[in-house]
C-alpha cells in the first residue's frame, strides 16, 4: 500500500493528528503510570515479591536506579531516529517499537509469578527503555511532518494539545496506579499501563491510512548531516542541550526524592489523605492550566515590553526551577528538624516546576524541531531527548556516589562461603571480623540470619546506642512522641573514646552514629542505630485510597503471608520505637544538603545560559 509522502495543502488540522494525540495519551498513561509507583516499589515491595524475605533497597539506590532507567529511556532515541531518519521512516519505526514497548510491560507483570523478580524488573525495564526511547524523537517530529507551509501556523497549537494529551495520561495514571499498587499490588500497577499501551499501539495504526508517512532520507540524509549546514546545526543546539539537561536532572526528581520527601509531610489535601506517589500528578494539572494562561496572557503581556523570544522564556524557565528546588529545600531542613509541614508546600514548589516546564520544555521541544534542517528533525529531537538523559545520568551518578558500602553485608558475603552448604536451613549468629579482619577483637560485627538473610545486627558498643535509644525515646514519650532536639541530646561516647553524633531525620526518625574503629566519618565503618518511632494509624473517611478497595492493602497482606512483623523492619527491636543497627550502608549527601546542592547547581546553569543565548543566531527549517 502506497501512503502519501508530503503534506497536502491545507489550511486547516491534518486528518492524522487525531491518531497521533490519542497515541500519546495512551502512552504516557503507560509510561508515566509505570513510573510513578516504580520507586516506591523497589524500596518497599521488590524484596517481598518471590516468597522470601530479601534486603530490600535504600532510598538513595532505588533514586539511581530510577534515574539510570530515564536516562536509558532518554538515550535509545538515538537508535529510534537512526532507525526513522536512515532506514524505515518514522511510522514503521513507532509500529515496530511499540511492541517491542509492550513486551516490557508483560515482563513487568511477570514479577512474583516465576522466576527471580530482579531479573525480571531489569528486564521490562530495559525494553521499555527501548520501546519508549526509541519512538520518542519519532513520535514528535512525526506531528511535525503533517504540516505543510499553509498550515505551519497551528504547529505552535498542535504541539501544545501534543503537550496536554502527555499531561491527560499522566494525570490519571499517576492518580490511579499508586492507589493500585497499595490495594490491589503490583500486578495491577504495572499490569494496567501495560493494557494502556497495546491500546496505544492500536490507535496508532488505525491511522495509518490518514498520515503524512515522509520517508527515510537514507544517503541524503548522511549527507545533510556530515554537510556544513549540519553541523553547524548541531554545534549551535548542543550547548542548548546541554543547559536543558540540568533542568531535567532536577524535574525528574518529583517521581524519585519528591516522593521520598512526601512521605515525610502532612498529606491532607483538598480534604483527602494523598498517597506519596499522587502528588506528582498535580504537575499534569498545573500544566493543563499554565498553557493557556502562558501562551494567551502571560506571553503576549511581556510581548508588549520585552520580546519573549524562545531562548528568553527558556532563561527565566531555569531561574525559576532553580527557586522550586530552593524551596524543596526549605520544606527539607523543616521535616530535619523534626517537622512535619504541609504538603501545600510541595505543591507550591511543584507550581513554581511547573511554570519553568511550561517556559523551557515546551519551547525547547518545538524549538529542536524548528532549528532542524529537514532530514534531520528526529536526530536532533533526538539530542533533545540526549538532554533528558545526561540530566538523568547525572542524578544517578550522584546517587549512586553518595551511598556509603553496608560493611556487615560485604563481610557476609565472604563469611557465608565458609559454611555448610545447608546454612540457610536454620537461623545462626556469625560473627564477622570488622575493620581489622580479625575475629575475637573489639570491632567484631555479630549478624544474626534466618533462612539466609539478615534480621539483626549487633555493633561495638551496643549497649550504648541502647542506653541512648532508651533515654530518646523516654524524652519523646513524655513529649507527645516529639524528638529531643540535636543541641539538647549528648548521647555518650563509642567505644572508641569519640562522642556519638546524634541527628534528627525527620518526625518519627533519628540516627545514632560513630565514626567507628577507622575514626574517619562516613566509611563504610560507621556503625549506629536507627530509633523509628511508629506512627499512630490514622483514618481519613474521604482518602483516596478508603474508596472500593479490600480490607486490607496488598503490602500488609504480603507480609503476614510471609511472616513479616508488619509496622517495624525485619529484626528490629519492635514495639512503639523500632531501634535498626547498621554498619555503613547510610548516604554521604542527605536531608536538605542534598538538595541545596541542586539548587546551586540549576543556579549556576541559569547564569551560564544568559551569555549564550545573546549570541546564538536561529534559523527555521519547515516540512514542505
């Protein structure tokens, strides 16, 4: 079958665009669906799921993972357009990857039915970082290529109704799924965006006779892009990628340490208790909402003084996401000292987002694929989306870098392979050698075990971290269960003669910590203790989640099917305070430092961007 290659000539929408939008929705439903609940899921869900109580993950490696997943997704679209600019085009290249995008969510659903869970998340994820990726700079440039010249004029209003069918899908999904995955678990989290994106796939084709299907350019397209034209292209763009990959290093962060920060708030909201993953809908929301009031009154009200040029409202886009993670700061050193604010603060940290994703992702998205000469709009869409990978990639390095080594559990790894091969059969204490690697001497680790893995350990010098437990949790029982604040506790001194620092966490948790038998802080070394102070249960009679769901959520239900004490870590002293010990295994970078550190370094993008946008030059290049 023959397709029409060029634009018609028309003055009105072309009959494709439809097909494309309700693609997208569908889409996005899926995509971000999936990833709202994905960090939640690999702390607290992942290690239940193969009928055996595993080592769960830590805040800090479940947010590298999740940023080192979006910025594969990010990546693969440089095979997505070599695919679309060189070989097939664009259509077949979005109707091929798409199934490949639906085989990610089926291995997703696989998880807890056979075989091991990890494997099979690791799996999904990385086709559904193809799958995603690779139609991503297809998908965008593909509502581009159904303009011709006397139409060009609604490419500005296609690309913002492209930019509210991503916020449709994502609003509904990033409501729905974490209220599924509490109730209902996670098969029905991840198997309903699953659902969503075959039904994606669907529209898609249905509108294959109604598309504008331009063809791959194959030698020209080498050829326009190693000409000087295109590289001249490319090398004025990349510094433009590069500023906008800082921003997405620190938007991305809503559906990882955005979360994580929730949780530590008061959710009540418009008269509803929100689930930590929620909140990131309210994003879709705003942008439904700031469009139009950007693009009809905000826009055309500066017009009148200053000229709002694409590069001007990418500027101002970076300052103000430097202010949204300022204040996620703030909201952070109050929930450190022991607060428990509002979540209207995130949600007005999420408001101040919002605005600089209407200034600088939108105008960067159609600005790519304007400043791209012909044969090359999904290759350089493609290093726009490169942008969202590097910020992502970075986010994850520093994640990744931040976490301290769990001594007990390396030292494990190496005491087990000294045992019957029938160790797992029955609990046992072992005693691990510590920093000096010697057994029998001072810094000795005991690890209790059960059925192979960790429940409790114990650390030089524990009576003193219970003798302190003790005398914290007295202060906040006699206080209404609040915390001594970090000036008015001295706990006593380690083994090791050095004092004991004490830190508040946040509202129900403080920590503990020595610098161990090395002396130096934040080695793998520090031992200490985690004091968690259970919160009383409370039941909001309009909660999201207290509609049409089972008696009790699928988490709770997991765990009493596995033996688990629900409300406390596994092998923690339990009662009204949980005391956890640990060996290592905290982060170097937490709390409000964490993101004053980003807050810096978007501020320090947005200064940099100014010179660079008075001297770059643009250039329009349209389908004919």
């Amino acid at each position: 079958m023959s397709y029409r290659t060029s634009p018609a000539d028309l003055e009105g929408m072309p009959p494709g665009v439809p097909h494309i939008i309700g693609n997208e929705a569908a889409e996005r439903f899926s995509f971000y669906g999936m990833k709202a609940v994905l960090a939640v899921f690999m702390v607290n869900y992942l290690h239940l799921m193969d009928g055996s109580v595993g080592a769960g993950m830590n805040e800090a490696e479940a947010t590298a993972h999740v940023h080192m997943f979006n910025g594969w997704v990010y990546l693969t679209p440089l095979l997505g357009a070599f695919l679309a600019d060189f070989l097939v085009g664009k259509y077949w290249t979005i109707i091929s990857l798409s199934l490949v995008y639906c085989a990610g969510h089926a291995a997703l659903a696989c998880m807890g039915v056979f075989g091991d869970s990890p494997w099979w998340l690791a799996g999904g994820l990385g086709l559904i970082a193809l799958g995603s990726g690779g139609i991503k700079p297809c998908v965008s440039a593909h509502v581009g290529d159904q303009f011709g010249k006397r139409n060009a004029h609604l490419l500005s209003r296609v690309f913002n109704w492209f930019y509210f069918s991503v916020n449709i899908g994502a609003f509904i999904s990033m409501l729905l799924t974490p209220w599924l995955l509490k109730w209902y678990g996670p098969h029905w989290a991840f198997g309903v965006p699953g659902v969503l994106m075959a039904l994606a796939t669907l529209v898609f084709w249905l509108g294959r006779k109604r598309f504008i299907h331009v063809p791959a350019g194959g030698k020209r397209f080498l050829k326009e892009i190693t000409g000087r034209e295109g590289i001249m292209v490319v090398l004025k763009l990349v510094p433009l990628y590069l500023f906008v990959a800082m921003f997405w290093a620190l938007f991305d962060q809503t559906g990882s340490t955005w979360i994580f920060q929730s949780r530590d708030m008061d959710r009540d909201f418009l008269g509803f208790e929100w689930l930590p993953s929620q909140i990131q809908s309210l994003n879709s929301v705003f942008v439904l909402t700031f469009i139009p009031l950007f693009s009809y009154g905000l826009y055309p009200l500066f017009d009148r003084v200053w000229k709002l040029t694409p590069l001007r409202k990418i500027g101002i886009g970076l300052f103000v996401m430097a202010g949204a993670f300022a204040l996620v700061a703030l909201i952070q050193s109050w929930i450190d000292g022991g607060a428990r604010p509002s979540i209207s603060w995130q949600i007005l940290a999420f408001m101040l987002l919002t605005a600089a994703e209407v200034m600088v992702s939108i105008v960067a998205l159609e600005y790519a694929y304007t400043q791209s000469p012909k044969t090359m709009k999904s290759l350089l869409m493609c290093l726009y989306l490169s942008a969202v990978a590097i910020g992502n990639f970075l986010v994850a390095g520093v994640n990744h870098f931040i976490q301290i080594p769990d001594s007990a559990a390396e030292q494990l790894e190496v005491a087990v392979e000294d045992l019957p091969e029938d160790w797992r059969k029955s609990p046992r204490n072992i005693v691990l050698p510590g920093f000096d690697g010697e057994r029998g001497t001072a810094d000795d680790l005991l690890q209790r075990v059960k059925e192979g893995e960790r429940v409790e350990l114990e650390v030089p010098g524990q009576e003193v971290f219970e003798r302190a437990a003790e005398a914290i949790e007295t202060h906040a029982t006699e206080n209404g269960g609040v915390f001594p604040g970090e000036a008015e506790f001295a706990a006593s001194d380690d083994p090791w003669g050095r004092p004991i620092r004490y830190e508040i966490l946040n509202s129900t948790q403080v920590r503990l910590t020595s610098d161990g038998p090395d002396g130096e802080p934040g080695t793998k070394w520090d031992v200490g203790m985690v004091i968690e102070r259970q919160p009383e249960e409370k039941k909001v009679e309009s909660s999201w989640s207290d509609v049409f769901h089972p008696s009790e959520p699928w988490l709770e239900k997991r765990k009493h099917e596995l033996g688990v004490e629900v409300g406390g870590a596994e092998g923690a002293v339990q009662g009204e305070y949980d005391r956890t010990m640990f060996s290592g295994g905290q982060t170097r970078l937490s709390g409000a430092a964490y993101f004053r550190f980003f807050t810096w370094l978007m501020l320090g993008t947005a200064v940099c961007f100014v010179p660079y946008a008075l001297v770059y030059r643009p250039k329009t290049y349209l389908q004919d």
